[in-house]
C-alpha cells in the first residue's frame, strides 16, 4: 500500500509529452486519457434476482492534445509518416511509437506518468484563422493507442 499521507494534487497545467524518449513540448490540454471495460450481462435461467456481468475487452480512446502553435512542424511531419509520401517511403507500413504524458510538481519533476503503448498519428487540426479573432493559435493532434500505463 501507498503511503499515508495525504499529497497535494499537482497543478495540471504543468506537463510534458514526449514520443520514444524525445521531449515534444508543452500541451494546454490533453482529453482522452481514460480507459473503459466492456460488461455483457449474462442472465442465468432461473435466477431472477440478478444478472451475470462478465468483463470483457478494454476500450481506449483516442488521446487529443492541443497547444499553441510554435515554430516546430514535429506533430504534422510524425502525421505524415502516417499517411501519403511519408507512408510509402515507409513501405506502406505505420510504425506505432510509445510516448510518455508527464505531470510536473512545483518543481518540475515528474510526479506522474503514463506511458502510452503503440501511438500512432490519426488526424491533425491547425488553427482558425480570422482576422477578427484575438484567440490563441491552436494545433491539435489526435493519437489512437493500444494502451497505458501508470507509474509514479
């Protein structure tokens, strides 16, 4: 068991993400970090009580990280790997990659981290640009997975 005492949450705007050990940056928001276990209720003759619930498979959905754009182009070009001239130089093969989503304590070390299995690169979204908006620039990308785990 963990320790007792009490630790105080970590402020979530402190974190890093990273791919295969490079730092990628900074994110304002990642979505999509939770895990589901699909239940099949089996209903027993006789038995009118109650049903049977049988776990089944984990579902993971996509993760969504946004942040402000900056002067790297690291998030579209991994995408293009995914898909068109990058995907052919590739042999038509995606390579799924691990990653790693690190929240910060005060000090800026890691206090918790998932490491995120199989990554691969299914959309990207640049900013909406108008004229009359004063919102920040945002790029977002969108990551299908096989999975996470949590270490501290």
């Amino acid at each position: 068991m963990a320790d007792a005492h009490t630790v105080d949450p970590p402020f979530v705007g402190k974190f890093t993400f990273e791919i295969d050990g490079t730092t990628i940056g900074a994110f304002t928001e990642v979505s999509g970090l939770s895990v589901q276990i699909d239940v099949e209720e089996l209903a027993e003759g006789g038995q009118n009580a109650y049903t049977h619930k049988l776990l089944g498979r984990m579902k993971w959905p996509n993760l969504i990280f946004k942040r402000g754009v900056t002067d790297t182009d690291a998030l579209f070009e991994w995408l293009m790997t995914a898909s068109g001239d990058g995907l052919t130089r590739a042999g038509n093969k995606v390579t799924p990659r691990n990653g790693k989503i690190s929240v910060l304590n005060a000090k800026g070390e890691p206090m918790r981290t998932w490491t995120i299995m199989g990554a691969k690169p299914v959309k990207w979204t640049g900013p909406k640009l108008a004229a009359s908006s004063r919102d920040l620039a945002i790029e977002e990308l969108e990551v299908c997975h096989s999975g996470f785990r949590s270490t501290k």
